[in-house]
C-alpha cells in the first residue's frame, strides 16, 4: 500500500551568525517498511521487511563564522 511520511523544521535566527532549529521527523508516527531484505536472507520467523523509524525529535543550534 502506498504511504507518506510528515518531516516538520522550524529555524529561527536570531542575529547574523547564531540560528536555532526544531524538527520532527515521521510526525504523525506511520508506521512503514523502511528497506526489504531479499527472501532467501530471511530467517522463516522473521519478517522480510524491516520497519522505518517512528516520530523522532530533534533540534540544535547553527554558529556561521
């Protein structure tokens, strides 16, 4: 089945050289095959997809000299 996933950043700079940022990743926390693995490379009890990363938060400070 078709899907998407919903990344969000926010930056706001406060002078020149000095930013700060906000993200979220997956925001709406879908899940999803994140990459397949080739049938005969799979154990029978396991599945032959692996699931992609679920909401992740994240954020940092960005300095331009």
């Amino acid at each position: 089945d078709p899907y998407a996933t919903v990344d969000l950043r926010g930056e706001y700079r406060l002078n020149g050289q000095v930013s700060v940022f906000a993200e979220v990743t997956n925001l709406f926390d879908k899940t999803y095959a994140g990459s397949t693995l080739i049938v005969d490379q799979a154990r029978p009890d396991q599945a032959a997809f692996l699931p992609g990363d679920g909401r992740a938060f994240g954020g940092g400070i960005s300095l331009k000299f």
